[in-house]
C-alpha cells in the first residue's frame, strides 16, 4: 500500500502535536526518496541529451569527416596542379632567358671576331705600307670602304676648292646669273674725222 501526498498531508494535519511513529516516518522518508526531485529531473535531462548528442557525433561524425577529407582532397589536388603549372612557366621563362643570353653571347662573339678580322686587315696594310715605304715600292691597295672615303673626301676637297676660288674672284654674287658690263655705242670722237663710228 502506497501512501500519496495526499494521505501524508492529511495524516499530518490530523495530530500536528503528536509525533510520527518510528514506521510513518520510514514509509514517508522512503516515499519521498521515491519521489523524482528537481535535480534528478535535470540529470536524468541532460544525460539523455548527453547520450543523444554522442550517438549523433558517432552516426554523422564519420559522414562529416569524410566530406572533410574530400575537399582537403580536392584542395590538394588544385594545389598540386597549380603548383605544376606554376613551375612549368617558370622553367619555360628560364629556358627562354637561356636562349635570349646564348644568342646574346653569339652576337658578341660574332661582333669580336669581324672586329679582330678587320684589326688583323689593317694590320697588314699598315705593314705593308711601311715596308712599301722603306724599300721605296709602295704598291699599297685600298679596300672598298677606304676607296669609298677617299673618293668622298676628293669631292669634298674638290667643292670646297672650287667655292673659295668663286668667292676670291667675285664669281659668288648675290646673282646667280653672271652679268657683264655693257655700254652703249658711242660716236667717234675724232676731230673732222666723220667716221661716226
């Protein structure tokens, strides 16, 4: 038989002076033990949400990881390819700037060695010039450009001989046509000549 609250109450209100029996007092205590309180309520709360939160993280945890590492995945691949592309345009870069230097250093060659050809050129006609000129048989031969500036220094010599001779005899006018000096006929002076002429 199970006493209620209500009973408990009531018992209670019946004899407040008087004194529960060692029994009444047992059976209310245990009832009351018995009886869910506040905290227990809230334990028993929070260790099903407890359990239901683990179950969840257990049940969808690995689904969520595994989409993680998908896209870590997928991230990484992307890094991988760009990183490839990255150092195959740099490659390309550098092979291109090899390429630019070795045609560079070509050129440079290619300039030294007609320089040093020209250089020993003249070096031999400047030798034979001197030995020409020693044994008295100058027989020197001029290579085209030095024919080409002497032929050029000739006019040039030539034009600036032929302008100080025009200024020297009065030939440079501000005419550009020559003028002579003319006058006209004249009778004859002559004293009872009448030659009229």
């Amino acid at each position: 038989m199970a006493l209620e609250m209500q009973d408990l109450m009531a018992l209670q209100s019946l004899d407040k002076k008087s004194e529960m029996s060692p029994y009444e007092a047992y059976m209310v205590a245990h009832k009351e033990s018995r009886r869910p309180s506040n905290t227990s309520i809230t334990g028993v709360v929070l260790g099903g949400s407890a359990l239901l939160l683990g179950a969840t993280a257990w049940v969808f945890g690995g689904m969520y990881s595994s989409a993680k590492a998908g896209q870590a995945k997928e991230v990484a691949v992307g890094a991988k390819e760009l990183a490839s592309a990255q150092y195959n345009a740099a490659l390309q870069l550098l092979q291109q700037q090899n390429q630019n230097t070795q045609s560079n250093i070509d050129r440079l060659l290619s300039t030294v060695a007609a320089e040093r050809a020209e250089r020993i050129a003249g070096d031999v006609t400047l030798t034979n010039t001197v030995n020409d000129s020693v044994s008295g048989s100058q027989q020197g031969t001029l290579t085209a450009q030095q024919a080409a500036e002497l032929a050029a220094s000739q006019a040039t010599q030539q034009v600036m001989q032929q302008t100080f001779a025009d200024a020297v005899t009065g030939r440079s006018s501000l005419n550009a046509t020559p003028v002579q000096i003319y006058s006209a006929p004249q009778p004859c002076g002559c004293p009872g000549c009448g030659c009229n002429q």
